[in-house]
C-alpha cells in the first residue's frame, strides 16, 4: 500500500519545474512528520513469529519462472557462501526466510550488463564517472546477510520502529537479517576510510504485493562525505548542512537529466531515521505517482560514530527496478526476474531506454476470499502466504472490503490478481491455486474464512 504524501508545493508536471524545486533552499524544506517504510510511523507491532512463515513449495507454474538458483543448495556472494540451511531454517521461531525469498539470494540482476538493472547501474556509474572523474568507489557484490546493527542501530533505526519488526524485514535469526536497505553498508564502509561510494545490492523486505512492490529490489545507495575545506571555500553563505544539502540536489538534478528526457517528477519531503533533511523523488508513471529514490543529509551522529567528526555528508538510495520501469517501459516489476528468451533479448548492454514491447498481454483472472482477521492479521503476513503458494503467478493482492459487525469482528476482503507473463493460465490452475491459498490462509493465518 502506497499512499502519497502529496504536497502542493511539490506537485511539479515538468522536469524543469522539477529543477527548479531542486533549487529551493534547504531551509526552506521542513521535514515532514508523515513518513514511509524506512520512514515510517505506522504503529509498530512486533509479532511472535508463527510457523506460517515457512510456506509450502509453489506449483509448477511458479517454479518455472525461478531460475536456476531456485534448486541450488549453497550460492556465493561476493566470496561470502551462504547456505540453505543457513538461511532458511523451518525449526526456528525466530527465522522467517522462506524458500522463495532464498532461491533468489546469489542471481544478483544488477551484475548482468545486458539485464535491464545492470544496464541501469552502468548508466549511473557513467554519470559518476564523468562527472567526478576517481572519486567514487563502487561497490556491487557486498553481501545480502548483514547483523541487526548493520542493518538498524548503525543508521539510527529507533528500537521500536515498524521497520524492525517480523512483519517487515526477513530474519535469519535474532541477529542476522537479509538487508533490507543499502544503507546497512554505510556505516562499516565509512569506518573503513571511504568518504564517496557507491553500493548496488539486492535489498529483502516482506511488503504488499502489486505490480511496483515485490519482496526482492535492487537498490542503489550513494554517499558522499564533504571536509570543512569543502565548504569554507565555497563562499556559501549559510551552515555546512546546506552546502550539504545543495550538492545533493545538484547532483541527483543531474542524475535525473542523464538518465531521463523529459518526464514528470515532484520532490516529497520525508522523514528517514539516518538523514535530515529528507526527501523522497516520485516520477509520473502509469498515470500514478511513482516513488523512486530517498535522500537527504546524513545526521552527524553517524558521523561522529564513524570518524568522521567535524565532516557532513549526504546519501541517498535508489530503487533501480522502479528507475528501470520508467526507463524501459517495464509494466510489472515480476517480469525483471524472468528468464523468457522474449523479456530478456529485448535489453542490451549500454542501451538504455529501449522500451520494452510486450510479448502478448495475457488475461488475469481475479479470485475474491473474504475473512474474519483475529489479532494477529497483517497484510505482509498474507501475501506472504499467498507467494508461497502462487509464487510470480500473483500479481497483486488488494483490500476491496472492510467492515466491522456489531460483534466487534472485522471482516477482509481481498481481490488477488493472478497472470502470468508468459503464458495463458488455464481456468483448472487457477481454481487449484485458489484452492490451495484459502487452505493456506485458513491454516496459517487462523482467521475464519466466510
Ligand atoms: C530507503 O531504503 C532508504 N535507505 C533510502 C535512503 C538512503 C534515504 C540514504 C536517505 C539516505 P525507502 O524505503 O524509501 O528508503 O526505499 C528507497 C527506494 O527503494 C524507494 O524510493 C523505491 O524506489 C524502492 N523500493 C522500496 N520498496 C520497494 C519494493 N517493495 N519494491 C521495489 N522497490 C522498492
Ligand atoms: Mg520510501
């Protein structure tokens, strides 16, 4: 569920009146107190972990859209082996990797040049490279298994935020998480000495399921660390928070004009635990708003923590796949990790923008359950529930009713869109796979089915 924060000072319908919101001075930006995931205030619920989170195999059907990675056992990342049995652990409460999450680990779309995301990242490096020619180092296969600390205390993450809890990250254990930003690589990263890099990852995040959210996105974080002589020398009026700031303006303006012609975009103000000021980028697509990046100034605690006192920075973290939808005309997010000779002979290596035409449109089928939700309910928990059994046969799961009775008793209504990508599902798949989620729902959700 994506709701927008829409300001009307925001709201721009052109890429030069987008520019010129770039231009606003810092000062002038307040924080807002409403917020999204990294940024949310949702009312945190930390949840027991129940075993519904290990779901059953999925059918045929989605299974042969995984790839190879699906069966193996062990992959490597960036050196590092990781197991299955060391991430996917049916027996312990507090993991909730499921299996369809792990055959994912080790693909690492983004290092393939002539993948939509690998062709994506290589265009943002090309910006970097010539526009600050040495000074940022890349980094793209660090990996995915980072601690609890990484990934929330060394960025500020507040000990009851939402984004903490089962219902929003994956555990491999009380300690260990699968990131679920590439902001957990900042804080080592400056401790090792870097003041410009760039990290490209594979980020994990139980979410809802439509066409611009699925449970595995690339993400693209940028950091920049500026000295006193930076700014003292600048001649900028103002504290070293707004030379700060400005530059980060300066140069996701220019980002936004090297990777795109014209199209419509509008700054958000936001609020992110590791920066103030925040700001969120949306770009109009498929006649809706579209987040793409969040950014802002670094607080200085991170900073400090990190040897780097008396210095400001900024960073910022794109979503590639959501970059890469725009830019190639890419409508549903599930078809990035198709093996379809159709999707992917349609990309190569340093041609950005060729838009994507569809192979052919297949029909989806719509399925309704309605519920009474107990308690413990949550909306990740039952798309959860419903990938494990449908897989990438799923395209969106959505509320369409709501109600409580004079009992007190709350009743759900979801419509899930099933299609294909590539193929026509037949009526008797699609009855069994309804079948088989409502069974599921029932038995691992424990809500009562009406
Ligand atoms: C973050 O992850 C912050 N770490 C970004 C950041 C970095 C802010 C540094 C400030 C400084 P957020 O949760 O908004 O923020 O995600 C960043 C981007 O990832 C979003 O703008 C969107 O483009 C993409 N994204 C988020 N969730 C999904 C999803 N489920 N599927 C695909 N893309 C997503
Ligand atoms: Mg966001």
């Amino acid at each position: 569920m994506r709701p927008l924060i829409r300001t009307a000072r925001c709201c721009l319908r052109a890429r030069e009146r987008a520019m010129a919101t770039f231009s606003v001075a810092p000062a002038a930006i307040s924080s807002s107190t409403a917020a999204r995931p990294l940024s949310s205030l949702r009312p945190h619920r930390r949840l027991l972990l129940p075993c519904f989170l290990h779901t059953a195999p999925a059918p045929a059907g989605a299974r042969a859209l995984r790839t190879s990675a699906a069966a193996a056992s062990a992959v490597e990342v960036g050196g590092v082996k990781i197991a299955r049995k060391d991430v996917v652990k049916e027996d312990d409460p507090t993991n909730n990797v499921p299996d369809t999450i792990f055959s994912k680990i080790g693909l690492q779309l983004h290092m393939r040049d002539n993948h939509p995301l690998g062709i994506l990242k290589n265009t943002i490096y090309d910006y970097f490279d010539k526009n600050f020619a040495g000074q940022f180092y890349k980094f793209d296969d660090l990996c995915p298994l980072v601690s609890v600390k990484q990934n929330f205390d060394d960025v500020l993450v507040p000990a009851d935020h939402v984004s903490r809890s089962y219902n929003d990250t994956y555990y491999v254990d009380g300690q260990t998480v699968l990131r679920c930003h590439t902001s957990a690589h900042q804080a080592e990263l400056l401790r090792d000495g870097h003041t410009h890099f760039l990290v490209t990852g594979d980020v994990y995040r139980r979410d809802s399921i439509d066409s611009t959210h699925y449970p595995v996105f690339h993400q693209m974080e940028g950091f920049r660390v500026f000295s006193p002589d930076d700014w003292s020398g600048s001649g900028m009026d103002g504290t070293a928070y707004a030379y700060a700031a400005a530059d980060l303006k300066k140069t996701l303006e220019g980002l936004a004009r090297h990777l795109f012609g014209a199209v419509e975009m509008r700054w958000v103000d936001t609020y992110f635990p590791f920066t103030n000021p925040s700001f969120e980028l949306e770009i109009y697509f498929q006649d809706d708003w579209l987040e793409v990046l969040g950014c802002g100034v670094t607080e200085q605690e991170i900073l400090k923590r990190n040897g780097r006192t008396d210095h400001v920075a900024w960073a910022f973290g794109l979503g590639l796949e959501r970059l890469a939808m725009v830019l190639f005309d890419i409508p549903d997010i599930r078809l990035f990790w198709s093996n379809d000779k159709r999707f992917t002979s349609q990309f190569s290596e340093g041609k950005l923008g060729v838009k994507f035409k569809p192979f052919s449109k297949f029909p989806p089928c719509y399925k309704d359950m309605s519920f009474w939700i107990n308690d413990e309910f949550t909306e990740n928990n039952l798309c959860e529930v419903v990938r494990g059994i449908a897989g990438d046969l799923v395209e969106e799961v959505k509320l369409i009713d709501n109600f409580t009775n004079k009992k007190g008793m709350t009743s759900h209504c979801y419509r899930i869109a099933y299609r294909s990508m590539e193929r026509s599902l037949t009526d008797e798949e699609i009855n069994d796979l309804q079948w088989n989620v409502r069974e599921a729902v029932k038995s691992k959700l424990k809500v009562e089915l009406r």
